[in-house]
C-alpha cells in the first residue's frame, strides 16, 4: 500500500514546494518591479538563515499598488503559504482602523469626540482620581491624554481565563490616574473603552459595526475584528521568535488589537487615509473627517505626535509621515505614509521582529529621497519626558501614608523616603521591602518592589510591582502597575490606584540636601 501511495503524496509534496517557491519569486507584472528586488532578497535570506515565518509587504504610490508580495509561511505545520491577502494579526494598527469606526459615527451626529466619555458608556463610568470628569473626552481617550493606564492582557485559548464583560474591566481598571490633558500615557484600554463606545453608539456588537461601516465600504475582504467566518483559512498562524506555535488569543481591549488585516487590504486602508478615493470604495469619510484623524493633538515623551488613532511624526526620509505599529506576541506590524508624495507601506510579520522597521527602512529609501523634515509634525516632549532631575528634599523626603485602592479591596500602604536609593515600601501586613530602580523625573517617583496584592489576573502567575506617582501639592499618587512575568507567554500589564499623603518630613538628623538622582 505504501508504495502505491508513494507517487500521490510525492505529487502533493512538489505542489506544495512549487507553491512555497512561487510565494517568494513570483510576482505579477508591477510598475516599478525591479526596484524592489534588493527587498525581495533580504526577506528570502531573512526566511532562511531566521525564525520569522513569512512576510507581507505592499507599496502604494500615487493612487497605485505597485508592489505586493507574501513571503514564506503563513501556517508552517501545514505548509500554507503566504500571499498578499492572507490575514495577519495586526495589534495596535488596530487603534487607526477602529479610530476610523469612531469617526464614521461621528460624522453621523451619533456621538461629539469633544464630549465626556463617560456619556456613552453604561452604568459603568470611567472613575476620575484625579481632575475634572467632564475633561476625560473621546478625543483624549482617543490620543492617550485621558488619563488612562497602561493596560494590555491576552487570553489564550487554551486557557480556561476568558476576557470578561467591557462593563467588568472598565470597574476595574477604567480608573483616571492622571489628570485628563496632563499626560500621554499610551494605553490599550482607551481603545477597549472606544470599541465599547462604537457597538454602543452603533446598535450592535463592534465586530459588525466596523465590517459593515469600514471594512466593506472600503473594499476590505480580507480584514475582520479576531479572524472572521470564512476567513480562517487564510490567517497567519503567530509564531514565537523561537519559532513556536502561538495559541489563538483575545483581548479585553479588541479595539486596541484584535483588528487582523492582508497587506493588500491595509495598504488600501491607507490610500483612503491619503484621500486617494479608489472607484471601488465608498467615501465613508469626508476629507475634513481625515485631516482630523492625522492632527497631532498631543505629544509623546519621544517627541512624536498622535491623532485620532494615527501617529504622527517626520521619521520617514524627513518627510511629514502617518503612521502606527503594532507588536505583541507573535506580531509585528508597520504601516505608514506620506501624504505630500502619495506614498505608502505596509510591512506585516507574524513574529516579534525587528526585520519590519528595517524593511520599512529599505522601501522607503527606494521610493523617497532624503529630505530635510517638513516641519509640519514638529513636537516637543511632553513634560514627562525631561531628564532624571533630584526633586527638592523638602517636597519628597519623609513617610508617606495611604493606601493601594484595587477593584476587591483598599490595602495600607507607607512609603518611607530617605533618599532615592533608600526609599522603602510597606504593603498591608507584609514586611518592609526596598523601592528598587527609584528614579525621579517629570515630577514622577518611579521605583520596583516586592510584593503581593489580591489580584485574580495574575492567573497564577508571578508578578513585579511598580509605583509611578505624581507629586503634587504635598500627595502622591498615580498608578500600582502589575505586570506579569512572561513565562513562555506574552505579560500583562494592569494598574491600581495609589494615593498617599505626608505623614512626616524628613528627619531633623539628615543634612539638608536635595535627594540623589540616580536609582
């Protein structure tokens, strides 16, 4: 029998070799073919000599694609290859596309960026620590300035930990940290929240808004919230850099991540970004809506700008650049363009790489001359992002007492500060530890410690501790940021209220100095 069989399995074999071959050589007839080829060839040595499993790369210029190619693997185990319209996990390219969602409903009067979040939310409200409620809008939500946490947790499906309902997450973790305006804190949650808001807003469940309102409209196939019915077959399997198999995972902030995409399909998405308006997509915004989009209205502590869900920035060749990225476990994800030259890149992995900015690189020294930076996205820091400075001794100094507010319980805790490198913290009943690393800038004290908190998300596993609080007049507060050691699997990062005041100065016996910067 085996030899009978022998021919048709050899038959199948070369069909999937020819197949894998083809991915990578073979590409139709496109303007501008030969320029890319010393990509091609980075990314088939790439292929060979690495773990990264496939690429995916499309390249639009002045209303055409002119190249678009998969490379490798999509699924190794079951040799399907790569194309330009096979789905891949996109991360936080999500955040544009679901900002687009947004805007749709917005152009429709069903909701005003400029009101209170907090508006279209359920009986569950976003819980203001710090500020003026009223402040915390959907455009700030929006560009990281609400005053939202870091915040990213997956679920895998081999776990029995399911994302619980939006309503439990934003009770317990919907918690302003920082004044809205204050700060840019870029935050996977904010985007939950605005999922939230838009199958709210819409009528029916976010899935379903955004392939009826964005993603048929504008032609977009092979582009789903999670991988949608029907498109199974052609997604891109995420793999670990070691080369393992990723199980499927989720979110509780779909907005933020759960968007997957086929470079074909994405770099379309950014056409109609550059106002490009192919004969086969419907105008789903107007071209006020888009410039909107892709105003900086805030800024980072790197000096880059962020919209409505677009970064904004003039890293490529200096000219005034979209853009976002995306990167989590199995996943890394690039697209750009420059509206002024009518260009875009999409450049898409389904494993943690550093090949998708080089790539990114290499295309665009192809398609654009260097140039001095237009000055049309020029930002300065925010506050935030100014050097290690000694804060006066006699704002910081002394024992601080309040307490660690989670979602179960209010715990005690002290904060005793001799110097930044002696600074310990007292949690509940549990000993007296050091606050390792402390560092002090911006008018934030950052330091590590030690400990335990009554925290179901952990899921079993270890965590590390992290205080980031604001001096202001005479208390501290800000997030507990727990983090999940990665254990062979993507962390999490949720965050905790902190508020504590100062139950003393420092003592009489310690020479009147300013603290150490340095931790």
């Amino acid at each position: 029998m085996f030899r009978r069989t022998r021919p048709s399995i050899l038959k199948r074999r070369l069909a999937i070799v020819s197949l894998f071959v083809l991915s990578v050589l073979v590409v139709a007839p496109l303007r501008g073919e030969d320029q890319f080829e010393p990509v091609r060839q980075r990314i088939a040595k790439a292929l060979t000599d690495t773990n990264v499993p496939s690429i995916a790369v499309a390249v639009a210029r002045e209303g055409m694609i002119v190249w678009e190619q998969g490379f490798g693997w999509a699924d190794r185990e079951n040799r399907v290859p790569a194309s330009e319209h096979t789905l891949y996990s996109l991360a936080s390219i999500s955040k544009p596309i679901t900002a687009t969602g947004l805007m749709v409903l917005k152009e429709r009067g069903k909701l005003d960026l400029d009101k209170p979040a907090n508006d279209y939310l359920g009986d569950v409200k976003l819980r203001v620590r710090v500020g003026d409620p009223a402040e915390a809008t959907l455009r700030r939500v929006a560009n990281h300035t609400a005053g939202l946490p870091l915040h990213y947790q997956f679920f895998y499906a081999d776990e029995s930990y399911r994302a619980p309902a939006r309503d439990e997450t934003i009770r317990r973790y919907g918690n302003l940290v920082t004044a809205p305006g204050e700060r840019f804190q870029y935050s996977n949650l904010g985007y939950g929240v605005l999922d939230y808001v838009i199958e709210r807003a819409g009528g029916r469940k976010f899935a379903d808004v955004m392939r009826e309102e964005v993603f048929l409209p504008l032609g977009m196939t092979h582009t789903s919230v999670d991988v949608g019915p029907g498109l199974e077959p052609h997604q891109a399997i995420r793999y670990t850099p070691e080369g393992r198999r990723i199980p499927f995972y989720d979110f509780d902030h779909p907005g933020a991540s759960a968007v997957f995409a086929s470079a074909h399909d994405l770099v379309r998405f950014a056409m109609f970004h550059m106002k490009e308006h192919l004969a086969d997509q419907r105008p789903i915004l107007s071209d006020a809506a888009i410039d909107e989009m892709q105003v900086a209205t805030a800024h980072s502590p790197g000096g880059g700008g962020y919209g409505v869900g677009w970064g904004v920035n003039d890293a490529n060749r200096g000219y005034h650049s979209i853009q976002h990225s995306g990167g989590m476990p199995g996943v890394s994800t690039l697209c750009s363009f420059v509206p002024s030259q009518r260009v875009a890149v999409v450049v898409l992995c389904n494993t943690g790489s550093p090949l998708v900015g080089y790539l990114n690189d290499m295309i665009y020294k192809i398609v654009l001359p260097e140039r001095k930076a237009e000055g049309g996205s020029s930002t300065k820091g925010s506050p935030d992002s100014a050097s290690n400075e000694p804060p006066p001794r006699s704002q910081l100094l002394g024992r601080w007492k309040g307490s660690l507010s989670t979602y179960k319980n209010d715990v005690p805790l002290v904060l005793s500060i001799k110097a930044l490198d002696d600074a310990r913290v007292k949690l509940g009943k549990q000993l007296e530890t050091l606050l390792s690393d402390a560092t002090y800038s911006g008018g934030y004290l950052r330091g590590r410690f030690a400990g335990e908190i009554d925290y179901d998300d952990a899921r079993g596993r270890g965590y590390q501790l992290q205080l980031e609080l604001k001096l202001r007049d005479g208390v501290l507060n800000g997030p507990l940021i727990v983090t999940t050691l990665p254990d062979g699997r993507g962390s999490s990062a949720t965050s905790h209220w902190v508020n504590l005041k100062r139950e003393s100065g420092p003592s009489e016996s310690q020479p009147a100095t300013t603290a150490p910067a340095g931790g």
